[in-house]
C-alpha cells in the first residue's frame, strides 16, 4: 500500500479547515447581496485563488446569471448583465447542465471552456453547481492561474462547501423575499391610506403613480383605465416626463391585445416580464428605454374591470409570484379608491343635471312671465293707436291729448327694448371662441362707468382662456357692476384664478355695497324682481344666469347686509389657443390701449412676427403709422375724443376699434365719429393675424 502524499495530505487537511471556516462564515449572513459578495471574497482570500463568481439561474431556466465576481473583472461583467447558457459550451454550462462538478485543468485545451476577455489569466477551473434539494440554483466558478491546480479531492472538498453555500443562499434569498414581501405590504397599507381619502381622479392617479415609484422604489408606474366602449385602456397618469408625454399623446392599448396591459385587462390576472427583451407580448415603448422587468396587475372591483397599474423596473426578473400577491393588494385598494371617484362624479352629473334642470324650469317661468309683461306693455300701444286712428278719421283732433297719447307709446315702447336688451342681448350672438375672461372683466367695467380708484382686478399674469361668447359675457359683468353702483358700493374687486382642480376658471365679483337681504337671496334670480324700485326692471340677475348657464357654467351669491356682495361665477377652463403664423398686413402700428395683460400679449405676437409696435395714447405722431388699433375698454382716455382726433388728422381710415363686448349703439358712434371699422377683440393669434391684414 503507497503511503499518502504528506504534500497531498496537507493540502486536503487545509482545504476542508478553509471549507468549514467559509461555511461557517455563509450560515452567518442573512443578507442576499452581502452574501454574494462575501462568497467570492472568502474563496479567493482563504483558498488562495486566482478569481471567484456565483451564478444563479434566471427566472426562464435556461441561463446561469452571474451575480458577483472576483474584483474589477466580476464588477465589469456583472454590470454587464454577463450570462451563460444552462448546459451550454461553457464550464458553468457543464455544471449546472449535469449538476456535478467539472475540472478543467488547462484551460487552453479545454473544448467546453468560455474564453473570458476579463480574465486573461486564468489557467485551471473547476465549476461547481449549487443544488438544494433537488433544485439547481445555480454554479459557483473558482480560477487559478496555474496549470492542474484542481484535484479529484478538492472537488470533493469544495463541492462540500459549495453544497452548504447553496443552503445559505437559499436562506437568504427567502429572508430576503420575507423583508420585500413586509416592506411591499407596509407600502401596500401607506398607498391605501393615502389614497383612500382622494375622490376626485385627476388628483388621485397622478398621486397613485408617485406613491407607488417612490414606496417601492420602482422605474415607472403607470394607471390605465378603460374607456367608454371597453375597447382599449387608456393611459390616465403615468411617472415623469415620459407619462406627460404619453398622455399627451392620448396612449391607449386594446384591451385583449399583445401587450401587457391588453392581458391584464383582458385575462382579469396579473401578468410579469422578468425580461422584456425575451417577451412575446411586450409593446416596446420608446419613453421607456430602461425598462426589463414589467408587472400588470388588473384593476377590479367585483365583477368589473376598471383599469390595470403598469409597474416597472430597470433591473431584469425584478419581481417574483409573491410580488404579484402582494402588489395585487395596493391595486384592489387602488380600484375600489377609483370606484369612489366614478361614484362621486355620477353624483355629480347627477347633481349638476338637476340644477340644470331647475334652472331651464325658471328660465321658461321667466320667459313666459316676460312674454306676458310684453303683451301688457304692447296692449297699451294698440288701444292708443286705433283711438287716435278714430280721431284723425272723425277730425277731431286734440293735439294735448294726442301728445299724450304719443309719449306713452314712446315709453312702452322703450320698455320692451329694455326687456329685449337684457333677456336677448344687446347684439346678434357671436360664436363661442377662447377669450381671455379677465380682459373682459376689465374692459367692461369702463362702459359701466366704475371710475378707476373703484374698481380693483386681481388676476394671474399668464391669461386664463375660457370659451363663449364674449359679448354675452360682457352682459353679465355689466350687469353686476350695474347693481355694485346701484347698492352704494365705491369698491368693487374682481378676483380671477384656477379652482384647485385646475379644471375651472372662478370669478368673484365683490363690492362693499348695501348687500341682499338674506330673504331675498333666493328670489333675486327670477324675472322682475327688484329690491330698488319701480325705476329699475328686475331683469339684470335673471339675464346673468341665462347666460352663464348657456356656457354651461354656474353663478352664486353670498351676500351680508351692510357689508356687501360676492358673486362667484365658474366657466370650465381651456387651454390657450395655439401658435399661428402672422403674415403680411400694416407692419407699423399703434396700439392705444392700457398696460393690461391683452396689450401684452398683442404686442409680443406682433412683435414676434417681425411688426414695429409702439404702446401708449399719444397720437401726435399717428401719421407715421399703417394701422391704428384702440380698445374701447380703454380706462386712461376717452375712445370718442380720440377716435375724433385721429379723424381730424386724416388718421381715421388707419383706425380699427376692438371691442371685447360691442353694442349696436357704441358701434355707431364709433363709426360716425371716423373709425374705419369696430371688431371684436381678438384673442389668438389666428384672429391677431386676421386684424392686422
């Protein structure tokens, strides 16, 4: 019997002393990552060789991903995603495709060895495959930079502690699954409770989306929700730039179809991409390059689908089974969050079509009250009529009585204009277009003759865009600077701003007049009713309402005797008109208007299109100008006295008035005192363009 090999018996006798020593150190560690790293650390450091790596097997089964390597080589591949297919042409390939351990003793004659660029150096190899049980797990790679540096026994030695590394793996990686699944379900709670209490949509998705990237932590979140016809879901909010841009883009995708959410939506299950690169029903999207994990989780409430949430990370097999279980949580929470918020706008759709019933309801009574009022004042002036016809016939004529007869039908006939003025409008009706609302506030509040150390407006500096009908909006400020003046009022404030939605333009108009009694705070929007006296025709307030609810607005009043009167009016807002192309037309002109936020925007645009534009009231020099445009809301000068000396000096025919609210009456005098023509003011760039020209 040969005596063993004292060098052999050594070598053996500090392996398996190193090996237990490492294991050791492996059942210590909870940490998956830590793990990792300490792994091949501990292998090159105790053993003595050249490089060390751990691979694990990826979600598909076929490739053994490497998790941590040795120094800057393994720092380089792991960042580079570096892979080797399961029973491939690779040693890893030959370990974990036999699941036994493989020696390659000259790397150089070796068929099945991988040439690495990273490790030049290397000149033996063992692969050694991690099995728990009867599941692989993965390989472990351990280098040396001398020839024949394994035995037959160091596989046996090593195999040992590569077989006790897999248990530690695997401990760590349920302890990690076991922090991750209490961490998901402790954001799973935080983005319910957040997001129990928001019933209005378009502030609880965009939070949604936020909330779940930043509790968890993930690239992008996105909320789909179906649309009317059950067709496609619609993206609602999505993360950063890259949802704004989706959004803006009207995203959607068919529910059924070959994308994830399509799944999702159409199957009612959750779905995972644990590399999308690999996945067949992936839609790639270019406002998201870094994606390679994806998960859809289904928005359900009972029986009906509302949505899906997309969630996704930049990292590869990024989610597991257990996520979807947990995730799946925040998203019921988040549909039934949803099914709140439809609830609350049914209600009110529901609420606003009552009121707007109620108010066509008092719209008819008015109407069919004014009709009657006419007929009454009409009676009069028939009966009148066929008297004096009697009289001219019998020759009879009583000149006193005739005269008489004359000015009552001049009266009754002024008052049924009035009645046409306020219930009909002053003008024909034009078509609704985006206007700058505060600009009508101010430029009405120069025909109401509100002198200027009365009146206040408060407004932001970028112009809010309403649409309608800006002489019937004209109307209606008018009207309530009319009744400001007529209850003692010498301050009227008129304030303008987004309500918090966004979604709406709201306006207050408040003065510190006599203010409304509070029992007839109910009445003052019926036809004819007044509160001032025979004088005046109670039709104000009810043309005010009429109008504003043609543009599908709503107008409020609070009110305090003594103290004064708010109205509150709210028009849905819209975007500002877009950008348009101004040629040709007068390239000199003068805008005589007040520093207000239309003069500005007028100018910059005319500007901006290459026109020479000078802004003041000062028309000594108006000949050296193609066009003249004056705004008749102008506060610092008279529109008449001007428009007479731009006449005197030949300047008329230059001369446009442009009127936010025109009257047939205004309109005449304009003309006659020399304007070439009175427009309405226009508010984009389109209508600048069509002025000019």
């Amino acid at each position: 019997m040969t005596p063993p090999n004292p060098t052999s018996t050594e070598r053996r006798a500090k392996l398996l002393y190193t090996a237990a020593k490492a294991a050791k150190h492996f059942a210590s560690i909870l940490d998956f990552d830590e793990i990792l790293t300490k792994t091949v650390e501990i292998i090159c450091d105790e053993f003595g060789f050249y490089y060390a790596g751990v691979f694990l097997i990826d979600a598909s089964g076929k490739y053994a991903v490497l998790q941590a390597g040795r120094g800057t080589a393994g720092q380089a591949m792991v960042a580079a995603g570096h892979k080797l297919e399961v029973d491939g042409n690779s040693m890893i390939g030959a370990a974990t495709g036999n699941r036994e351990a493989r020696i390659s003793l000259d790397v150089g004659e070796e068929a099945v060895f991988f040439k690495n660029p990273h490790l030049p150096k290397t000149r033996s190899e063992m692969g050694l495959p991690l099995i728990v049980g009867d599941e692989l797990i993965g390989a472990l790679t351990v280098q040396s930079e001398e020839e024949a540096a394994f035995s037959d026994e160091d596989i046996t030695t090593l195999q040992t502690m590569a077989d006790q590394l897999a248990v530690a793996i695997q401990n760590a990686r349920l302890h990690q699954q076991m922090t991750r699944r209490a961490k998901y379900l402790e954001a799973a709670n935080i983005v319910s409770k957040n997001l129990a209490s928001i019933l209005d949509l378009d502030e609880l998705l965009p939070k949604t989306v936020d909330v779940i990237c930043d509790a968890y932590g993930f690239y992008y979140a996105g909320v789909f929700l179906l649309d009317e016809s059950g067709e496609y879901a619609v993206l609602r909010a999505g993360r950063g730039k890259a949802g704004q841009a989706m959004i803006a883009a009207g995203h959607r995708l068919e529910v059924g179809g070959n994308s994830m959410i399509g799944e999702a939506t159409g199957k009612r299950v959750a779905r995972i991409s644990l590399d999308v690169g690999e996945e067949a029903i992936f839609f790639k999207n270019p406002h998201l390059p870094d994606t390679h994990s994806e998960m859809a989780l289904p928005l359900i409430v009972g029986d009906q689908v509302l949505g899906a949430v997309t969630v996704q990370s930049e990292q590869q097999a990024a989610f597991s089974q257990e996520d979807i279980d947990t995730l799946q949580t925040m998203a019921d929470h988040l549909a039934v969050a949803i099914l709140n918020a439809y609830s609350l706008q049914e209600l009110e759709r529901a609420h606003e079509e009552l009121l707007r019933k109620k108010t066509y309801e008092a719209l008819a009574t008015a109407t069919t009250q004014a009709i009657h009022w006419i007929g009454n004042k009409a009676l009069p002036i028939t009966t009148t009529v066929v008297r004096m016809e009697d009289e001219i016939k019998s020759g009879d004529i009583n000149i006193p009585s005739l005269l008489e007869d004359l000015e009552m039908i001049d009266t009754s006939a002024q008052m049924i204009v009035k009645v046409k003025e306020h219930l009909l409008g002053p003008a024909r009706e034009h078509q609704p277009r985006p206007i700058m609302i505060a600009d009508i506030a101010h430029a009405t509040c120069t025909h109401a003759g509100i002198p200027a150390n009365t009146f206040m407006l408060e407004a932001p500096d970028t112009p809010l865009y309403v649409l309608g009908d800006s002489t019937q909006l004209g109307r209606v400020f008018y009207n309530l600077y009319k009744n400001s003046l007529e209850a003692n009022a010498n301050q009227i404030t008129v304030s303008v701003d987004l309500s918090e939605d966004g979604r709406y333009v709201q306006m207050q108009v408040a003065d510190n007049g006599d203010g409304i009694p509070e029992d007839m705070l109910g009445k003052i929007w019926a036809s004819f009713f007044t509160t001032k006296g025979p004088a005046h025709n109670g039709l104000g307030l009810a043309a005010c309402l009429h109008v504003i609810t043609q543009h599908e607005g709503n107008i409020s009043v609070e009110s305090t005797p003594g103290k004064g009167t708010t109205f509150t009016i709210s028009l849905r807002a819209i975007a500002a008109p877009p950008k348009s192309e101004i040629q040709g037309g007068a390239a000199e002109i003068l805008l005589i208007d007040d520093q207000d936020a239309w003069a500005t925007f007028a100018q910059h645009a005319l500007e901006a299109a290459g026109k020479t534009v000078k802004r003041h009231a000062d028309t000594s020099n108006a000949d050296e100008y193609e066009l003249i445009v004056l705004d008749d809301g102008l506060q610092s000068g008279s529109v008449l006295e001007l428009l007479q000396g731009l006449y005197d000096m030949s300047q008329g025919k230059h001369t446009i008035v442009v009127s936010a609210a025109p009257t047939v009456e205004r309109t005449t005098q304009y003309m006659n005192a020399g304007a070439r023509d009175v427009i309405l003011k226009p508010y984009s760039e389109a209508e600048l363009a069509a002025l000019i020209r």
